[in-house]
C-alpha cells in the first residue's frame, strides 16, 4: 500500500534510509550518463543528476516529517476498523506503532531510535504469527516467552548488585539465568547497553499483550499482571542506570511464563541486544532474534 509506505518516512530512520537509497540510484545514475557522453560532461551531468534530480526529490521526503503523521493518522483510523487489520504487513505495522504509542511509556535511559526498534520487532513477529496461520495464539507464545526471559533478566540484574556474580551450572536450572545476562563489574558503557535492552524488552512484552487482546478480541490471562511487570522493569532500569533511590526488584507472581532452559535464554538476550545496539534499520539482527524465538 503506497499510502503506508509514505506514511512511514515520518519516522526519521525511514527518511534517512529513503534518502540514502536515492542518492545512490542517483549517484549510479550520474556515472552511467558519464560512461555515455564522456567525462567532458562532468559538470553537466553532476548538475542534472545532484541539482535537478536528487535534491527536489530529497527534499520532498523531508516534509513527509509534518506531512507523514497526518496520513498515518488517517490510515490508523481506517485500519483499526478493518476486521482482517492484520492481514497485511502495512496493516500490522500501523496496528503495532498504534498499540505501542497507546500502552508503553519508554524510561528516560531510552536512546530515542529505541521505540522505533521495538514497533520492528513487535510488528515482526506478529506478521510471522499471522502468516503461518497462527495468529492470535502465536503473538500469545510470544508475549509469554518474552514476559519470561524480561523476568528472568531482571532477577539476575538483581541478584547480582546484591552479589558478586557466580558461574552458571545444572544444579541452578531451577528458573535461575545465565550471569551473562548482567556483570556488575562491568562498565557504565556496558551496564547502560544491558539496561536499553532490558527497558525495550519490557516495551515489546506490553506491546505483544495489547496486540494479543487486540487480534483476539478478549483480554489475556495475566495481562495485567504482565502489564504491571513491564512497567516495573523499566522503572528499575531507570533506577539502577540513573542511579536513582527506589525499591529492590520483586520477582512477579501470579504469571506463569514458558519454560525456557539457560541455552534459550541466553540466546534471546544475546540477540536481542544486539538488535538493540545496531543503528535502525538493523534486518538482519531483527531475524536473528526472531529465529532465535522459540515456536
């Protein structure tokens, strides 16, 4: 749908990546007409191509920055009521910036590309649910595979600023993660890098919920609950990042998640912040950390 894909160069990270696409076709472009006239032509060519091409067109996809959230609007409106909304990858992807902007409050430690990544990987595996048929109940896996490992990790956040971190063995398989999941004798750096991830991880968990509720039609078992433990987290990656006074981490009850071995969950954290860290658009490590999602 041409109207969605306009509709996305509101998001800064699209319009560069529009941009750069363009400057090379036109760059591309430039040679290829001087491989025709000669290099007598240079100026000529450059002035067409740079002048009179890319930059009329480069400059009409920055104002896609005040026009693209008004059509975006207008296409959100029109999709929400569309009772097959997620049928397409343009409709998924308005759906998920919709939801996300509607349920998840990023903290304040969040690089401001990190919203951006978690709408991607939202709207990732949802189209991956709905595209091999399982809709509804595969975002459902999703969410409670993600809610496990975002409790799991902050659990080993806090067990290790409360003790020096231990090797991992079978003898602490009983719900224990991995310490590479936090070294509190890491750098700041490092820390902040860990904690980004663990505050987008919370965002895509709140974000799969109201997807789920939202496709099914039905609240989820425990959302609420999951809701609650998501904003918990990012409250404790701000506290622990910015240094700030506040409550120790409370592991959540209530919820059950799925049943995750180490090898699992540290393959989901692995990927996942590597896909935190990449500069947007990061495709490749997107469907890493899908591939690396349990079924």
């Amino acid at each position: 749908m041409l109207r969605a894909r306009l509709a996305r160069l509101s998001r800064p990270a699209a319009r560069r990546t529009v941009g750069r696409a363009w400057l090379a076709v036109c760059l591309l472009g430039a040679f290829v007409t001087l491989a025709a006239v000669g290099p007598a032509h240079l100026f000529i060519v450059l002035t067409l191509w740079l002048v009179c091409i890319f930059a009329p067109v480069r400059i009409g996809i920055e104002l896609f920055h005040t026009l693209g959230p008004r059509l975006r609007d207008t296409l959100r409106r029109e999709t929400e009521r569309r009772a097959d909304r997620y049928a397409t990858g343009d409709g998924v992807t308005l759906m998920t910036e919709m939801l996300f902007e509607r349920a998840v409050r990023l903290p304040r430690l969040a690089p401001p590309d990190l919203a951006g990544k978690v709408i991607d990987a939202a709207a990732g595996i949802t189209s991956r649910a709905y595209r091999k048929g399982d809709g509804p109940r595969g975002v459902l896996q999703a969410a409670s595979t993600c809610y496990t490992l975002l409790a799991r990790w902050v659990g080993a956040i806090q067990t290790g600023e409360e003790a020096p971190a231990q090797a991992y063995g079978p003898g602490q398989a009983n719900g224990a993660a991995p310490p590479t999941l936090w070294n509190p004798r890491a750098s700041i750096q490092d820390q902040w890098i860990t904690l980004r991830a663990v505050a987008g991880l919370a965002g895509l968990t709140t974000t799969l919920v109201a997807i789920y509720e939202d496709g099914a039609g039905r609240p989820m078992e425990g959302g609420a609950a999951i809701r609650a433990t998501a904003d918990a987290a990012m409250d404790y990656a701000d506290q622990l990042g910015l240094q700030l006074d506040g409550p120790r981490w409370d592991a959540p009850a209530g919820v059950a998640g799925r049943p995750l071995d180490p090898d699992a969950i540290g393959r989901l954290a692995e990927t996942w912040v590597a896909f935190c860290q990449a500069p947007q658009p990061a495709p490749r490590r997107l469907l890493a950390f899908l591939n690396s999602t349990p079924e």
